[in-house]
C-alpha cells in the first residue's frame, strides 16, 4: 500500500509540474513567438512530437524572420517587415507552419483583428484549416479561445457586440468576391496554383488597404512566365520582401520517396514539386535543360545577316486565341536555325477585344521585306485571305495545312533541332516565346505523334506555333534542300507541271530539282518517336 501511495503522490507531483510548466510557457508565449513555437506538439512523420527537437533548420529560419514582425502586428505596431514569401517543395510542411502562424495571432489576440487565407480551389483552402485543427488536437489548450466554424477561424473571445475579437476568413478562387475586407495579415496559399489570377490580384488590393498589414505568399515552384513567376521575380528583387525558399526535398522525406517520385512522375512536374525548380511549361515535348539551350540570343536581329535565308511562319488568332508570327534564318555552314523576329498580338491589346488583323499584316509584310524573306508558310483555316493579299505585294505564301503528315514533319523537326541544339532565340523579359515552347507537349496518334499545347491566359502557344509551321522550311534550307535555282523554278514555272519536251530540254541542274519530291526531302529529317528519347 505505501508503494502505491508513492507512486500516486509522484504522479500527482509530476503533473502538478506539468501543469506550472504548461501554465508558464504560456503565459511567456503571449511575448515570445518563437517560445510558442517550440513549445507545440505537432503531428510529425512519427506521430506526436514536441517541435523543438525536430525543427528543420529552414523552418526555424523562417519563423525566426517573422517573429518579431508578427508581435508587432499583434500590438497593432507598423511591422518591421509586412511582406514574407515562402517557397518550399512537396510536403514541405508549408501549410502546418502557417497553421502555427495563425495559432499564435488567434490564441494571444489583443485587439479586433481580421485576416484572410486565400487558395486556389476548395481541396487547398481546407489543408490549412486541417493542419490548425490538428494543432488543435494535439495542444488541447488552444481551444480555450480557438474555434474553427466553416470556413472561418475565430477567437472565443468576444467583443462588446458579441462578435469574435478576432477572425480569419478562408477564401478559394473557385468562389467569387475576393474584393472587400481590410485584412490584417494576408495568407496567398498555393499560388502558383491559383487559375483565376484575378482573384489574387483582388486579394492583394485587401491587404494593400492597411498599412501596417502583413502579407505570406507560400507556394510550390510554379511555371515560368506565369503571373506567380511575375510576382515571385518581385519579390526576390524587392528589400520589402523578406524571401525563404526550399529548393530541395525536406530533410524527413527518405531516398527511396524521391526516388520513386521521380520515376513516378513527368520530368518538370518531378522539378517542380521535389527540386524547387521553376519549369518553363506544362508540356513535355522537350526537356528543361534543352530549353534552356535555345535562348542564348541578346534580341532580335534589326536586318538580314549575310549567309543567313530566311523564312516566316503565321498563326492567326482574333479573339480566342492571340495571333503569333515568326521568322527564322538558316545557315547551311553553321547549322543553325535562328530566330531572327518573332511578334504575338494580344486581343486584350485591341478595341472590342478582338485582333486589328490588318495591324497584323502590315509587320508581316514589311518585316518579310525587310529580311527579303522566301516564302511566308501560314495555316489556311485562319490565314488565307491575308495570304492572298500579301501575293499581291509579290510575298510568296504557302499553305502549311494542319494534316498528319506536316503535323509529325513539325514536330520531328522540332525535337530534333531543340535536341540537336540547332535551333537558337532569344526571348521578352515575360519570357513570352520560352513559355509558349514550354507548353507543347508530345501526343500519339493512329498516324504517328504531333505536337499539342495547353492553352492558358497567355494564349495557345500561338508564337510557338508561328515557329512549328515554318520550322520544317527553315531546316530543309539548313541542310541545303533549298537553293536559288529550286526557288527560280517554284516561282517561274509557279508550280505547274512542265511536258514532257520542256523537261527534255531543261537544264540537268534544274531537272534534277525539279523531279526532286518534298516528301523525299522530308525523310532526310524523319525520325521514329522511339529514337527521340
């Protein structure tokens, strides 16, 4: 019996201790952020843990850059820094630290005070919401004066009309009316996900109307050229912003996890979630390194080089889709096919929003005269009266026509270039033509494989269409299949079969051409799928 009794007394002391610890640390949390944050139990890889003995160093980093800014906000004090971005990799536990985030501003609230979580759909709005109410249940206390009700969170503390002292509403971008609202803090969760960009755009114009309001975007590496890429470059740039960026898996994940992820999944998705690196497109035609392989030009060429022929490609768009144009110069010495000019007009850019084609016509046609270029290739679903007003201006124009077989010469010699590093650009400071590339992607069909691209705000990789209609042009001039005297004849003759006794009496150079048949001059650059990788 006195075995039991002291072994209950120590037990009864043991949590008397607990309680005085509990008590404590709480109580100093109210001034001590950082404090707060060790002292949680979390749900760890392993279960329930205490944070302090588990905390990753990049995690600490970036509470510790926030720590005072957060008091500051709390006591309603202009903040010593109001802007934070947050990038991490896959299950960087990026959400279960701005659960924390909201813990500490709900639990220790002092003042009215509003906050806002935008995400891109539902499915993202609730992880945050998820990763507090976990919090919530490993730190039973919390609950004294955190509540979560729908889609806000709230103090359980009242104001004098019996509304909570504070609250955070949660917002998805699937859901109208982001406008309104004077947030205190400010949480863009998952932007590089957020479809409707106008929604983040509304919620930044909330947070912008308070002063001394904080704003964390967190996000996933995203695609370049994007809005999120935009607002990444700002803020990376920009001493307002305080920047924390993962760009390698967390240290819990294990070898055989991003092992399998990188098998599992496609190369820039792979990059992107699991290595932290911004991939120029969803498609994937070609890989990111070769992209990056075709950018090595300044800018534009301003006239025709000497050695270099030139060739144009036209897509045109009006109102769905912009409408891009290229041309590009081959050199038979050099091998290369370089992109001399390219164009995209925006139907956003014109009354009505609808493309001023005749805009469009007059860069073509003085641009192909500028570089006296051969021939203009064009899709004739979109195209073809433009064409038959540029031939009167003497610019030759052919119908590159969207049927199987240009459509796999297009992308055979798309691939092969950009893997041959024959193809070079240059590109905007919106790196407009990297991400149109970037979207292309490799689909198989009955009659072989073609090239597809998503289609997104900035179009459907209308310039990279323009340079896929001319490109198969410009590679038969790279490898030679294209002189003055073939051209003399196409132009002279204007395509038209010749008797018999005309051939006789032509000259062999000109025969020999003559009886040469494109198809013949495509095999030279024709390639099964299977060899492409």
């Amino acid at each position: 019996m006195k075995d039991k009794r002291d072994l209950l007394s120590s037990a009864t002391k043991l949590v008397q201790q607990e309680d005085r610890i509990e008590k404590e640390y709480r109580e100093r949390s109210r001034n001590d952020f950082m404090l707060f944050v060790q002292g949680l139990c979390i749900d760890s890889q392993k279960g329930k843990r205490l944070f302090f003995p588990i905390m990753a160093d990049f995690q600490k980093t970036c509470f510790e850059a926030m720590a005072i800014p957060l008091q500051q906000l709390r006591n309603g004090d202009m903040p010593d820094t109001r802007r934070f971005w947050i990038e991490r990799t896959k299950k960087g536990s990026k959400d279960a630290d701005l659960a924390i985030v909201i813990a500490w501003l709900m639990f220790y609230c002092e003042r009215p005070f509003f906050g806002q979580i935008g995400a891109a759909d539902r499915d993202q709005a609730a992880i945050v919401k998820d990763r507090l109410s976990a919090l919530l249940q490993f730190n039973p206390w919390l609950a004294d004066n955190i509540e979560i009700v729908g889609n806000e969170i709230r103090t359980k503390q009242r104001r004098v009309d019996g509304s909570s002292l504070g609250r955070i509403d949660i917002r998805s971008s699937e859901v109208a009316g982001a406008h309104g609202g004077t947030p205190d803090i400010m949480i863009l969760n998952e932007l590089s996900h957020i479809g409707k960009w106008e929604f983040a755009e509304n919620m930044m114009d909330n947070a912008d109307g308070v002063a001394q309001g904080i704003v964390m975007c967190a996000t996933n590496s995203g695609f370049k050229g994007s809005d999120a890429w935009a607002w990444r470059e700002n803020a990376m740039t920009s001493p307002a912003w305080s920047t924390h960026v993962l760009s390698k898996p967390a240290p819990w994940h294990s070898k055989a996890t991003i092992y399998d992820a990188e098998k599992r999944n496609p190369r820039g998705r792979f990059l992107r979630l699991w290595r932290g690196i911004w991939v120029s497109g969803k498609g994937d035609a070609i890989t990111e390194e070769d992209l990056e392989a075709i950018f090595c030009l300044n800018g534009p060429d301003v006239e025709p080089r000497n050695g270099w022929t030139y060739v144009a490609g036209l897509d045109i768009g009006v109102k769905k889709d912009h409408s891009g144009f290229v041309i590009l110069g081959s050199n038979m010495v050099t091998e290369k096919v370089r992109v001399a000019v390219w164009k995209r007009w925006d139907p956003k850019q014109f009354k009505g929003n609808e493309i001023d084609l005749s805009a469009v016509e007059n860069v073509v046609k003085e641009t192909c005269e500028l570089f006296k270029v051969r021939k203009l290739m064009f899709d004739p679903s979109q195209a073809l009266f433009m064409a038959q007003r540029l031939r009167k201006v003497h610019l030759r124009c052919d119908e590159m026509q969207f049927v199987p077989s240009n459509l796999i010469k297009m992308a055979e010699c798309f691939i092969q270039t950009t893997k041959d590093r024959n193809l070079v650009a240059y590109d905007d400071e919106a790196l407009t033509l990297q991400n149109d590339i970037g979207k292309l992607q490799i689909a198989e069909k009955n009659y072989g494989f073609r090239l597809e691209a998503t289609r997104d705000s900035s179009g459907h990789a209308d310039v990279a269409t323009a340079l896929l209609i001319c490109l198969p042009e410009a590679v038969k001039m790279m490898f030679g299949h294209y002189s003055d005297i073939e051209d003399a004849v196409a132009t002279d003759l204007d395509q038209t079969d010749l008797s018999e006794e005309e051939l006789e009496e032509m000259p062999d150079d000109l025969k020999d051409l003559y009886e040469m048949d494109v198809k013949d001059h495509a095999n030279d650059f024709s390639l099964n799928i299977e060899d492409l990788f």
